[in-house]
C-alpha cells in the first residue's frame, strides 16, 4: 500500500494542558511532514515550554489554528479518527491502529483527515468521540494502557504514513465525501424527527444518533446523497408536523 499524503492529515488536540506535548506534538508533525495543527481551548501552546519541545517545528505553533469546541474544528474536514483507549455502548468498539491505514485508502484522495487526540488526564468525552468519524486505539501490552499525548501522536503518524501492505484491503469510496458540516446538517433534522415523531428512548436520547453517525461513516456517502437524505427527512418533519407521535416506553 502507498503511504498515505501527510499533507491530508489535520492533527486536532482537544484541551491539551501541558505546552511541552503540544510542541512535542509538532515535532512529530515535521517528522511525518504534517502541516496542520488545531487546538481546542488549549494552554499556551506558545509557551517556552512548547517552544522547546517543538524544536526546529516551533513555526508549526505559531501556525495553529484555535477553535472553542471539537465541531467547529472538524466543521470543514471530510473525515474524522478520534484516538481512545475507553470503551462504552455510545463509544463503539475502536479499530486497532493497524487497521486504520485500510479503511483510510477507501476515502477519496482529495479528503481531510482530521486525527483527533483528547486531554492527557481523561481523553475524549463520549460526545466528542461521538462527534467523530471513527475511532482507533494503540494496543499497548503493558499494566499502563494509555500513552502520553506526544508518544500517541508519534506512533499514529508513523503508523499512517509509513509504506507497506495494509491489513484491510477495500474498495476505493465515491470521488467526493462530505465535509462534517455537512453531516450535522443532515443529523440536526434527523434528529429532531426523531424526538418529534417519540423514537427515542427518554433516558437515553443520544443513542440513535450515536448509531446512525456510525452508519453514515461506514458507508461513505457523497454529498449529493447527504442533500437527498437531508431532503427526505425534512419533507418527513413537515409531514408528521401535527402529530403528537408515539412515546417509547
């Protein structure tokens, strides 16, 4: 398998809080030869600290972008890889990094990727990973399952653009995916079909969404197929529009 381009990756920290893993972050980037870098509400990434760690890639620091929450700085990206080590009904069940170079080679080859890492303490929350495309985890066989935020981000970049064969070998996506914009364009009426029409579990409302983002991450459509769906669900809202509907439960 040919390595994947470097430049289509985008590496998003959300809340990192310590300066040193930022500019250690950006080393690994020149490394690799990955250009962007975006921060969610995160410490001084332009610390002395950050500056040190970071080395000859300190112009990496200077060039991130920062966002006030993991939507916004997914909005114009095609695909999103959250990195987490937790599991949970509404988290999935992640790839192991392997795997990720295959299911990466079926996107288009002019798609974002966005490689999403969490906070140092506790990582992602279930509703940023839910915000996510998809998601991977580095095996580790060791007592301590997670790695530091810079050693995880050292080993999912080698591991995505390194050359060799890849472990899922699939059939190459549709020419165009949407963006997640786009997605939530889509999601923000299902949704709300959803609750009008009493779908949903009251207890657990986040549910179905949760499977259905899954869905659409797997089966890649394009955005002409996003606007058809949107379509639909919209001319169903406005059809159920006085119905009381029926409550689960």
């Amino acid at each position: 398998m040919t390595a994947l381009d470097p430049t289509r990756l985008v590496l998003v920290l959300v809340e990192p809080q310590q300066p040193g893993n930022i500019g250690a972050a950006c080393r690994a980037m020149a490394n690799f030869g990955v250009q962007q870098l975006r921060l969610v509400n995160p410490c001084n990434h332009l610390a002395p600290e950050a500056v040190k760690f970071a080395v000859s890639a300190s112009p990496l620091l200077g060039q991130a972008e920062r966002f006030s929450d993991l939507p916004a700085a997914l909005a114009d990206l095609h695909f999103s890889v959250a990195l987490t080590r937790r599991l949970g009904r509404l988290r999935g069940q992640p790839e192991e990094l392997p795997r990720l170079p295959g299911k990466l080679a079926r996107l288009p080859s002019a798609s974002r990727i966005a490689l999403v890492f969490g906070r140092e303490d506790m990582g992602l929350t279930t509703a940023e990973l839910m915000a996510c495309s998809s998601a991977a985890t580095i095996a580790t066989p060791g007592d301590k399952g997670s790695l530091n935020l810079a050693q995880a981000v050292v080993v999912t970049l080698y591991e995505l653009t390194r050359s060799g064969p890849a472990v899922v070998d699939t059939p190459a996506a549709a020419l165009a995916l949407p963006n997640h914009q786009q997605i939530e364009s889509l999601m923000r009426p299902v949704e709300e079909l959803i609750d009008r029409i009493g779908y949903s579990n009251p207890s657990r409302p986040e549910v179905i969404p949760a499977a259905l983002r899954r869905l659409l991450a797997r089966a890649l459509p394009d955005p002409a197929e996003i606007n058809l769906l949107r379509g639909l669900v919209e001319q169903l809202s406005q059809s159920v529009q006085d119905w009381p509907g029926k409550r689960r439960g």
